[in-house]
C-alpha cells in the first residue's frame, strides 16, 4: 500500500552545496528524500502504473541512508529536463514505400461498418474488430490486464510494459474476436434479426518483440508486437499510417477514439467493449502539464490526447489503440496513431491528458520485426 510522505519545511536552497550527480549528469546535493520537493511530488503524484518506474527512479538518485531514511540526490527544480517539443519540420520519417515487409500489411483493413457504428461510449459488436485482449497467469489464474490490435494474421501491436517486467504475472496469449467477456458468440439486434459475430479466438503466444530502447523509468519506446503460435481465422486488422500522407497528418486537435475494457468509473474492469472520443493535445502544453509528475518530458515520439473530466483511458487500456477515420486509398478507413502508455493517476483527471506511443516514429520499427 503507497504511503504519502508529509512534505518537510527543509527545503534545498541556493546555497545548498553540490555533492552529487544525478543519472542525467545533473549537479545535486545528496539529501534526505522529504527535504526534495519535487520527488516527493513525483511519487505522491504518480498513478498506479508510474509507481514502479518512480521507484526506480529512486533508488537510482539513492545516495545513502540517515537511520531508515533514504537521501537522495536532489538536483534544483530549476535544471530538471524540459519536456521535447515537437517538431514535424526537424524530423524526417522513413520512407516506408519500398520496406521489403510493407506487403504483410493486408491492403483490405480499418472497414468503417457505419450502419454498426454504436452511440455514446457502448461500442457495437461489430464496430472494432481488431481489438485485442491480453491474457495473463497471475498464481493459477487467467487474467486480462492489457490490450493490443490485430495488424495482420500473425502480429498484435501492444505497449512495451505489457509485455516485459510483468513480476509475478505470465503472458499466456491474446484474445480475438471479442467484445463482451460475459457472452459467446457476441450479438446485437432484435430477435427477429439478430446478428452475430464468429466465437472468439484464444491464439497463444510464440514470443514478444519489444522496442530495444524501451525505458521502464520513462516510458519512452513503449511499444512491442506479439507473434501469435498460429495465425488469426477471418482476419480484421486496423490500418496502420504507413503513407506518406497519413504519416504527415498534423494530429494536434483532432478527436480520436480509444477503446478498451479498462477500469470504468466504478474503478472496476468492463465487461463489455467501450470506448471514448478525446482530443490530441499540443505536446509543449502536454509536458508542462506533466512535467511536475513525469520523470522526463515528452517527445516527439508520443502524443497527449485526453485531459477530460471522467473520460479518458484507465487502468487495463493499455497497449490498445488511438485512432481516427481517415481517407486511405478514397476509402473511410481507421487508422491507428498510437498505443495507450501510461496516464494520470486518477484517471478522467480534468486538464491531465494521458500519453501515447506515436505510431509514426516507429513505422519503420513495426515492419523490421515482421515475418511470414
């Protein structure tokens, strides 16, 4: 159970004398961990996802113990990392045209069923069919903690820390095909013309392929792909912005959809597919929202989305994906543009947007690891 620290009167002034470096090479002053205002905020602040990554953050700064008490290496609030803005004009994307896997991504993916299309945060059975669910042994039991998306017949795309550091739980395989837990095979309207989906799939997994520098500390690269033992029957996936138009989409202020079965108010998992509509934030005013509870600022290789009141992506969202319908090929089709990483600590906190993996720094990642 988290503790929350009382804040302590001491604080580090200017004449605070330099005694440390910080992991990032910052001078600092090696002190008792409540007289540093702005870790104790770090840990305090952080969500139930975070607490490990702060924890570690911590014992790295540790420099030593006054009884019990750990001293940490407190560098001045004043030269702690500004968050990365970003940049599309100083960024150059690859070209993707000519990767020698860009043809295992099916051409036929995304469909927009618009006459299926669900009101409010209930989604239809029939609207996100590349939706996946993560299963975990956790001491004998089967649980889903995590989500991804189908991307082709053999690979879900899902987060980094889905996948890796997991403690005691085991990633068993993933679900497809699914979107009420409760039933199966998944219906929708009325009796005299019911329509179903085919019964879900339970595929295991031949192995997890995350990002080599993927940051537990940071989040940063947080995105891996699963390799399923078999491929996937009736294959749905969602498109993914490999164009150079897609790829170039200025995402700031659009709305896009996450979908998931996370903790929903009630702060217990839904049962049923939901799925919210939330803003792409500027990332600048993403990082100085953030910045007081992150561990280093954003960059150019996430996005912030979200930020309002009781609508946002929780706990058990992770790894799903972001989304929008977009024109690919003079089609409507949805294409993904991130992978849900990590948020605030309540979620639906009004102003904290959470932050996701951007899809279109890792394009050229996603179609290396891809095989037959």
């Amino acid at each position: 159970m988290r503790f929350l620290i009382v804040l302590a009167a001491l604080i580090c002034s200017s004449a605070c004398q330099y005694d440390c470096n910080t992991p990032n090479g910052e001078m600092g002053s090696c002190v008792l961990f409540p007289q540093c205002p702005h870790l104790v905020e770090q840990w305090n602040s952080a969500s139930r996802s975070q607490l490990f990554v702060v924890g570690q953050l911590l014992r790295e700064l540790n420099c030593g113990y006054q009884g019990v008490t750990p001293k940490v290496c407190c560098a001045p609030q004043s030269v702690e990392r500004p968050p990365v803005v970003f940049n599309n004009e100083n960024t150059r994307l690859p070209d993707l045209s000519r990767h020698r896997n860009i043809g295992m991504l099916p051409n036929r993916c995304g469909d927009v069923e618009i006459d299926k299309i669900s009101n409010g945060n209930r989604t239809g059975v029939f609207e996100f069919p590349w939706m996946a669910l993560l299963a975990y042994r956790i001491n004998g039991t089967t649980a889903f903690q995590c989500g991804g998306s189908v991307i082709n017949g053999r690979y879900i795309l899902t987060a980094a820390h889905c996948v890796t550091d997991l403690g005691n739980a085991t990633l068993a395989g993933v679900r497809v095909g699914e979107h009420d837990i409760r039933t199966n095979p998944d219906c929708e309207g009325p009796s005299d013309d019911l329509q179903c989906r085919a019964a879900y799939q339970d595929i295991p997994m031949e192995r997890a392929i995350f990002h080599p520098e993927y940051s537990a500390r940071t989040y940063y690269n947080d995105i891996a792909l699963i390799r399923l033992a078999r491929p996937i029957i009736r294959i749905e996936p969602i498109c993914l912005p490999t164009s150079e138009e897609l790829r170039n989409t200025e995402t700031e202020n659009m709305n896009m959809i996450v979908a998931g079965w996370g903790l929903t108010e009630n702060n217990s998992p839904s049962e049923e597919l939901l799925k919210i509509q939330i803003p792409v934030v500027n990332n600048t005013r993403c990082g100085q929202v953030l910045n007081r509870s992150l561990v280093a600022g954003i960059t150019r290789s996430q996005l912030c989305a979200g930020g309002l009141t009781k609508i946002d992506a929780c706990r058990g969202d992770s790894g799903g994906p972001l989304k929008s319908v977009q024109e690919v090929q003079n089609v409507q089709r949805y294409v993904q543009h991130g992978i849900v990483s990590f948020g605030a600590r309540i979620c639906g906190t009004t102003g904290i947007p959470a932050v996701y993996t951007r899809l279109t720094y890792f394009m050229d990642w996603i179609l290396d690891q891809l095989q037959p």
